[in-house]
C-alpha cells in the first residue's frame, strides 16, 4: 500500500486522534491509530475502548487498500517535526513494515495487522437524534466543563448533562460546590424532549475539535451510547448512566441584592488577593457596601493578608460572604461579558453569577455555594 499526503494535515490528524488514546489500555493494540486505506480515502481511527474518533482525509497517489496499525506515539514523534511537505508512506502488505519519505530523508518502523483492531460499538438503529450547531455546542461545554465533577460515589455528576426540550437545549454541569446552567434557544424547533449525560473525556475531545470546525454537529443517542458527528470528526462513546439531579431546584428563585461589576477588574483583584489566603481553603471575603466591594483573605498562620476594592453598582445593605476563591475565578474566567451581576440573599445562601448582558438566543447561569466566614 502507498500513499501521499501533506505532513502537517496528517499530524494535525494524528495529534487530534492521541487525545484519545489512554496511557492505560486493556488491549496493547489500542495504543496504536487504526487505518483503513480504500482508493484514494484514508479513514483514520483512535480508541480508549469506551471511546472512538474516527476521521477521513483523502490522499493522493494511492495504490491497494487494507487495514493496518501504527503505534500513535512512534508515528506522530516522527512526523511533527517535519516541515509542511507532501509526504510519501509505504506500508507492506506482509510485514506492514512503513517507509516514510520526505523531502531531506526517510523514517522506517514496523506497524501491525489491523484486524485484530476492535471496531466501537454504537448508537442503536432506534437512536434519537439532534442536530446543533457547531458554536452552540462549544459553547455549551466550554462554560460547563469546569464544573464538572470527579467523584466515584456519583458518577453522573462527572459528566455534562444534555438536557433536551422541543425549543432549547441546556448544558448542566455540578459538582456540589458549583453549577452551570447554559440554556441555548438556538436549535432545530420541533425536537423531542430526551437527555443524556455525556462523560468528562469525550467533551474535552470535542472542545478541542470543535475549535476547528463550524456548520452542524449531528448528535445521536440512546440509552448506552452517543456518536457526534460533525464536518471532518466522527466520536462515539459510552454514557454515563443514572438520573441527574433536579438542578432547577437548587438554583434560588429570588437573590434581591443584585452587583453589578466589571469582570476582568474583579478578576484581576481575585487572583492578587489570592495569594495570600489560607491555601488549604482558598477563602476569599467580599464586603460589599454602598458602591464599592471589598476582596479580602487571610491567612493566620502564616500572618498574611490582603485587600482590594472595586466600584461597583450596588444599593442595598451592607454584606459579607466567603467564597472559594479558585472557584470563583473559575466561574468569572467562563463567561465572555464585560460586567456580570452578582445575585446575592444572605451570607448562608448559594450566591448566582449571571452576564449582565446575555448573548443573543442565550441564558447563562452560575452558582456557587458560600463558604463560612469566622468574623
């Protein structure tokens, strides 16, 4: 079998797919990248055993087709170092020995039958299905990702939840101490109600591809399994299963003390502040009175302390509450506003942090529980 193709597409490709790829797999041949070489399309495929990425790219010059395995690590070390060039492969039929050649020299190693490859299991022929565009779907798990959870005694928490109704879509993620609730209005009208929990791993992969593509994602699902398809990535993987929580009830119906602030001066004074608080709690103070609010932490042990304050808007009483600090970094570092708005009821109570000016067919929300302040 032989082929040519443009180095830094194929790495690109090939450093995509790795993403994949566990450093603890069951089956020794999983630590490679499947290929399948028919005429002049090379469909590419990288597993973990509870997920598959499968990409196609065309290439030139075929000649014979088959199935064969290559060690991911020992192919993408050699080529991404490799200026953009067309690039020559050789696979044997036999041996699968590869011959690599490029325009200053050539790379040999010994590849293996692709048969004994395991194909991924998929969505049923009674899957639902969904289509999203693109940028929703980035959306929805770039803002929900990092409060996801991992914790063994509730698996579901460790995922993202799809929560699917005829006129929106909704992205949750939690994990006790912060939520994400990303309602998006911009979908297919007329779709049925259904959801699913889609695991940490596989939506790290499709951030990072969907950085790269735009149009439609095609998503299907049933019980088990979900596959994603969009413009040049095909993914399927395994559900987490089990019922999510009743997010809408923890999120307060009424905070009546409302801040508005700039978000990047707030975030800025956070992570100064920061460094000198308490490490085992991260414990940040906020004072807010009249318009000005207070960043303040402290550390006793090591007599540490530090202070700033940021005009804001804000009418209402004098307060105090404790947040965690990284997390609400965290939560501030996931919105895109200029200024978000504080909703706040009592020091006791999960405190909402929402855009103060929500994108268009977009309802953000997030939330995060207070930590005890010793005053």
């Amino acid at each position: 079998m032989k082929f040519s193709i443009s180095s830094t597409t194929f790495c690109n490709r090939l450093q995509t797919l790795n993403k994949v790829i566990s450093s603890k797999n069951s089956l020794s041949i999983l630590e490679s990248i499947l290929f399948d070489l028919n005429g002049n399309e090379l469909k590419m495929t990288a597993s973990d055993g509870d997920i598959t990425l499968i990409t196609t790219l065309p290439v030139n010059e075929a000649d014979g087709s088959g199935r064969f395995a290559l060690n991911a690590a020992q192919i993408i070390n050699g080529l991404k170092e490799i200026s953009d060039q067309p690039i020559k492969l050789s696979i044997g039929d036999d041996d699968y020995k590869v011959v690599i050649k490029y325009q200053n020299g050539k790379c040999e190693f010994v590849g293996q039958s692709g048969e004994e490859y395991p194909m991924p299991k998929g969505v049923n022929d009674e899957a639902e299905s969904v289509t999203i565009g693109s940028d929703v779907l980035l959306g929805g798990i770039s803002k929900s990702l990092f409060a996801t959870a991992d914790d063994e005694l509730r698996p579901v928490m460790n995922g993202i939840y799809f929560d699917i109704m005829p006129d929106s879509i909704t992205f949750v993620a939690s994990d006790g101490h912060k939520l994400v609730r990303n309602r998006n209005f911009k979908v297919s009208e007329g779709q049925e109600s259904a959801s699913f929990i889609l695991p940490k791993k596989p939506a790290k992969t499709l951030k990072d591809i969907l950085l790269k593509d735009e149009g439609n994602a095609v998503v299907k699902f049933d019980d088990n399994y979900a596959e994603i398809i969009i413009e040049n990535y095909r993914l399927s993987c395994r559900l987490i299963e089990g019922r999510y929580p009743n997010y809408n009830s923890v999120i307060p119906k009424d905070n009546p003390f409302k801040v508005r602030i700039d978000r990047q001066s707030f975030i800025s004074a956070l992570r100064r502040v920061l460094v000198f608080a308490n490490t085992s709690t991260n414990l940040i103070k906020i004072r807010i009175i009249n318009g000005t609010l207070v960043v303040s932490s402290q550390d006793i042990d090591y007599s540490t302390g530090a202070e700033e304050s940021i005009a804001c808007e804000y009418e209402g009483n004098p307060m105090n509450i404790g947040f965690k600090g990284t997390f609400l970094i965290d939560i501030l570092n996931s919105l895109t506003s200029a200024e978000v708005v504080l909703e706040l009821a009592d020091p006791s109570r999960a405190g909402v942090i929402v855009p103060a000016e929500q994108e268009e067919d977009e309802d953000v929300l997030m939330l995060l529980m207070p930590m005890m302040l010793n005053e």
